[in-house]
C-alpha cells in the first residue's frame, strides 16, 4: 500500500488556508480558453441569447402590466353599476400570452445550454485524456488515483454547472436588469436613482464577501479530491490495512481530511 506524503492542511472559518491567497484575482485566459471549447456552438449561443432576452423581456413586461391592469381596468369597474368583463379578460388573455412566451423561451434555453455543457465538457474530457496520456510517470505516482478521477468527475461537474446554469442566470440577470431599469425610468426617475443608490451599496457588499470566499471554493475542491484520493487508496489496500492493524489509524485520517474538506465547504458555501 502507497502512503500518502501529503502535508494535511486543517482550514479555518476566519482564516485562509496556509498557500492560498486570500483573494484570487479574475483570469481572463482561462474565460477565453473556455470560450474557445464552445465555437462549435455559436447558433445555439445565439439562439440562447434570443430566448434569453425574450425571457428577460416578458418578466419586465408582466411586472410593468400590472400598474395598467389595476388602473386601467381594475379599477374603473369597482364603481361601474353594470361592469363589462370584456376588456379585462382580454387583458388578462394578453399578460397570460407574455407569461407564456417567457415561460416556453427559459425551457428552450435551458434544454439549449445542457447540450452545450455537456458537448463541451465532452471536448475538456477528451483533451485531458489525451495529455494524459503524454505525462511522464511520476506524475503518475506523485498522485492518488481518486486526485486524478477526481479531475474528470468533480471539477468538470463544477464546471458544467457553470456552463448550464451560472452562465445563462448571469446573462439572463443582466437582461432582465436593463428591462427593468428602463420600466423604472419609465414609471419614476427619482425612486429608480434611490434604487440604484441601494443597489450600488449592495453590489460592494457582495464584492467585499466574495473576494473573501472564492479561495474557499477552490479550496474546496481540492480537499475533495484529496478525501476522494485517500479513499480509493484505503480500499485497494485493504488487505495490508488488515495485516498491519491500520484500520483506527486509517479511520483518524479519513475523519481529518473529511473535516478539512466540510469546513471548507461550509466557508464557501456559508
């Protein structure tokens, strides 16, 4: 059985772990090196901006419908003494169509963008495989084979998440923004200023807390490939951890690196 000659790293809450910087800087190479596995793509990225965009659109659009709905129709047939329906409903009909179109467009560009993850996950898979296959062997042997897995399974899940998920929020959020901000120019100039004051404050908060916390994301992943590493190593050598009695001394390093691994998920995810 191979012994791991890894120093443990214990993380704390407060304090970042001993190596890693406290704040990691935006790496533009590795945004473009990304974008550059999803050129294949470019129509449905297109197609994924439209729906966005329509998305984004229908969302602005029924929050704004709802000042005419009460003041336009609501309202004038509270003190009718034979109210008519017939304006409402259309109405009604009309906001129902836009929730519609919102509703069938955030389903397309969902289904849209797994088959871009997936398709370029595909292609990072097969690329490392490849320049796997051209490293030397110590790279080999100064590495458990759960910290090699764990390249293929955990981190390129992280990074599908991502592609599927962050990065059409993040599209969708800032669409969804611009329609919403010209509504509110549209209703009131003053309270969209007030607004934008309260946002600002808020937008510093979050950059001050995630400068804070994306060492621990990072950290993360490396102490789970480090817990997934250990483990395959203990089960392959079972029958040596049996001869030698190393079952308690086993279990103490397992639990070590399980709570390196817990405390700091719970300091990127908390």
């Amino acid at each position: 059985m191979r012994v791991m000659n890894r120093k443990e790293k214990m993380i704390s809450k407060d304090k970042a772990p001993e190596g890693m910087s406290s704040k990691v800087s935006f790496d533009t190479k590795t945004l473009k090196r990304l974008f550059s596995y999803m050129r294949d793509y470019k129509g449905q990225l297109v197609f994924v901006a439209v729906c966005i965009l329509l998305s984004a659109a229908a969302s602005a659009a029924s929050s704004l419908f709802l000042q005419s709905l009460i003041d336009d129709y609501i309202t004038p047939l509270l003190g009718a003494y034979n109210p008519v329906f017939s304006e409402l409903l259309k109405a009604l009909v009309l906001i129902g169509a836009v929730y519609l179109a919102g509703v069938i467009s955030t389903l397309l560009y969902s289904r849209v963008m797994v088959t871009i993850a997936q398709g370029t996950l595909k292609k990072i898979r097969d690329e490392m495989f490849e320049k796997m296959q051209r490293l030397p062997i110590r790279a080999f042997d100064t590495r458990t084979h759960g910290d090699i897995m764990s390249l293929y399974t955990n981190d390129t899940d992280t990074l599908r998440q991502m592609i599927a998920q962050s990065m059409a929020q993040l599209i969708s959020s800032v669409f969804t923004i611009v329609a919403v901000v010209i509504c509110m120019l549209y209703v009131s100039v003053w309270l969209t200023l007030v607004a934008a004051a309260v946002m600002f404050l808020i937008l510093q908060i979050v950059k001050m807390v995630t400068g804070r916390i994306s060492g621990f994301f990072m950290m993360q992943q490396k102490t789970l490939a480090d817990v997934n590493g250990y483990v395959e190593e203990m089960v392959n050598g079972q029958k040596v951890i049996k001869v030698f009695c190393h079952e308690e001394k086993a279990k103490e390093e397992l639990r070590e690196k399980n709570k390196a691994w817990a405390i700091s998920a719970a300091s990127a995810n908390g």
